[in-house]
C-alpha cells in the first residue's frame, strides 16, 4: 500500500552503502521515486517546538532514472509543504542547483553526511538531521503558510547561517554543485528533491554550527520568546 507524504517523507536512518553519483549537468529524468523504508517509519521522527510538532528527518532513498540507468541514492526534500508517496514513479527534469536558495539546501544535505547522517541515532537525528531537514525548508521558503504551516525550528538557525555564510565566502564551488541534481517533477504539486552528495568541505574559523549541546541551549531560549506566536499544525 503506498502511503501519502503531505509534507512530511521517512527517513532512511539505517541505509548503509550509499554513495555519491555523478549524473548529467542537465538531464531529462525518466523517473524519480521515494523509496519507503522496510518494515514502515523508522526511528528517525525529530520533534521540535512547544507543543510538539514531529516530522520524519532527512535524508531519505530514492532512485532516479536518467538515461535508462537507475541510481539509489540519498536525497533531502526542499519542500515541506507539498505532497509525494511512497513508491510512486514520477517523471520531471534532473539538473544542477541553479538558485543560491538550491546551493545552499545542496550544502546542508552535504554536511549532514559529515555529522553521520542517515543514522538511527538519535543524537544525529536531533541535532542534525531535524534541525538540517528544516533548515532546508527555511531557505527554500517551503514551510507553507496558513492554518498548516509548520513553524520554524530555532535548532535550525545555525545551519541557515552556516549555509549562507558558505554561499556568500565562495566556499560552495561548482566543482562539487555538478554533483548535485534536483529533480522537479512535471507535477507542480509534487516535492521537489535535492541529492545528498559527500564533500569535505573547509568550513572557515568561525563559520561552523554550534556544538549540540549550545543549538538545544539556543533554541531553548528562542523558543521561550516565540513559542507564544507559533501553533500547532
């Protein structure tokens, strides 16, 4: 049976193996699909705010097509506030990040590979992959809006910050943006994905996210002064 993603996809915490493809700058997909992870949703929801709101965190298996040649790989969702399923083929177009917004979720999904993401720790899935996974909607401007939006995330600040300073200091070069692909499918009510690719990238002095314990102490207090403006989806 497929199941819905309205906003929210599974993560793929315990996938083990996967590696970085390089695929055509541009290219036409023959398919995109969300893989589901056996057994159902495992032990990667992340739950933030006051009241909770949980989400399953990033990154999640897919398969993309190009070319007639299937690859698995990991990918992050840039939107949250969309709907994908399960096991569904979808058709649309691969191609490099071309928005700063789209570098910028591209690095993200790339530093949560050097924090141990997927992993079935949670440890990595609250101090990173939640925060990241919301990160990337934040920049991408995909939390919805309205009755159903999901509130921002006062974990994921840092990381908004990191990226963009990477961006603005020239440090996401195009060697390692050819590696990344978005896939947008030809359906405009679809999640658009983005691939998790392995970089070591020189995070400058200053420039690296707070260590766990100072991200939970910080959102802790902002959470304190907006928990009052947010609500529940």
């Amino acid at each position: 049976m497929t199941k819905p993603l309205t906003k929210f996809v599974p993560t793929a915490a315990l996938l083990l193996g996967l590696s970085a493809i390089l695929i055509p700058v541009t290219a036409r997909a023959d398919s995109f699909k969300l893989s589901s992870y056996p057994g159902g949703n495992p032990a990667g929801n992340y739950t933030y705010g006051s009241p909770g709101t949980t989400i399953p965190a990033g990154p999640y298996q897919g398969q993309l097509t190009v070319g007639g040649t299937t690859h698995t790989l990991l990918v992050y969702c840039l939107d949250g506030d969309l709907t994908s399923y399960y096991g569904t083929t979808y058709s649309g177009t691969a191609s490099t990040p071309n928005t700063p917004q789209e570098e910028e979720a591209a690095f993200l999904a790339s530093y949560s590979l050097s924090k141990g993401a997927p992993s079935s720790s949670s440890s990595v899935v609250n101090n990173y992959e939640g925060p990241i996974t919301l990160a990337i909607w934040q920049i991408m401007g995909t939390l919805g809006t309205g009755q159903h939006a999901l509130p921002a995330d006062p974990a994921a600040a840092p990381f908004i910050t990191l990226a963009q300073n990477m961006y603005s200091q020239g440090k996401i070069t195009q060697t390692f943006l050819s590696q990344v692909q978005v896939f947008t499918p030809s359906n405009t009510s679809t999640q658009r994905f983005i691939t998790a690719v392995q970089q070591n990238f020189n995070v400058p002095p200053g420039g690296s996210a707070p260590e766990p314990g100072t991200v939970a102490m910080l959102g802790g207090g902002l959470a304190l002064v907006v928990v009052g403006r947010l609500r529940r989806r």
